[in-house]
C-alpha cells in the first residue's frame, strides 16, 4: 500500500507530531518512515498502525488510486 505523503503531513499536522513521534508510537525506525514518504510501498499492518498513531481512517492516508 502507499501512503500519500501531502495526505501524511496533514495528518501529523493535525495530531501536534513531528515524524520522529509517529515512529516511536507506532514502533518503526525512522528510515522506514523515510521509505514509506519516498513512495514506496508498506504493509497493511504499519498503515493501520500510522492511521491508529494519528487518530484518523487509513482511507484517509492512502493514495486515491488505491481507495
């Protein structure tokens, strides 16, 4: 899956947390964070975990093609 990293940034905008935050609430290194706003893809698990962290649907993080 692939996270919209515009969608992303918001996201972390509006739950007051900086990127090292999320990777710490949701348990990945900060170089996974990294790949995952570079466009790559990541596990269904670690997107519902950052949806989860920043208290929002991960519909809400992806990007459209995939809704």
């Amino acid at each position: 899956m692939k996270i919209n990293n515009s969608k992303l940034q918001i996201a972390l905008a509006t739950a007051c947390m900086n990127p090292y935050d999320l990777c710490k609430a949701v348990k990945i290194q900060y170089q996974t964070y990294r790949r995952i706003t570079a466009g790559n893809n990541c596990k269904t698990a670690t997107v519902g975990r950052i949806a989860r962290a920043l208290g929002c649907e991960v519909t809400d993080l992806l990007e459209d093609e995939q809704i």
